[in-house]
C-alpha cells in the first residue's frame, strides 16, 4: 500500500487474555500472531473500522474498532468487543 497511516491504531496490541497479537504498521502492512506464527496482512483503516485483507483471501475482512487510552476494541463478527492491550 505504500501510504503513510496517522491512524492511533498504529502499534502491536495484545489479546488482554494473552496469546494473540495484532501489529498494525505506518505503511498499511501488518501482521497477526497466533502460536508464535505471523500471519502477514495488509490493511486499510477509516479510524472507526478496520478492513484486513491476507494473501490468501480476494476480500478483506472489516472490523469496527475504538481505541479507549492503551485499549483496542474490536466488534468480533458477533458484535462481542475483543479487547487487546498496546504492547509498549
């Protein structure tokens, strides 16, 4: 994508019960961690919902978010907020 992103998602979060990360780069790159295994993305942010979309897939999955200070909210695909924690 190549497009610097401003976006306070900006940083890695971690899964507030462990185990699962997001990193959200500047240039809309980024990566999600499982099993000590990242998966590569690239993503486009609207600063209220989040469009990722990996190698393997021809549609980008969208994800409503808020950030709340050190806090990434996501709506799960059954409206449940998933919280991570921004890693320092």
């Amino acid at each position: 994508m190549g497009i610097i992103n401003d976006s306070s998602i900006i940083g890695e979060w971690e899964y507030e019960g462990g185990g699962f990360v997001y990193c959200f780069r500047a240039d809309g790159t980024g990566y999600y961690r499982f099993g000590g295994v990242n998966a590569e993305f690239t993503y486009t942010d609207d600063k209220s919902a989040v469009a990722i979309l990996y190698p393997a897939n021809t549609i980008a999955s969208s994800y409503k978010y808020r950030i709340d200070g050190n806090k990434l909210i996501i709506k799960d695909s059954l409206g449940k907020d998933v919280i991570y924690i921004k890693n320092n």
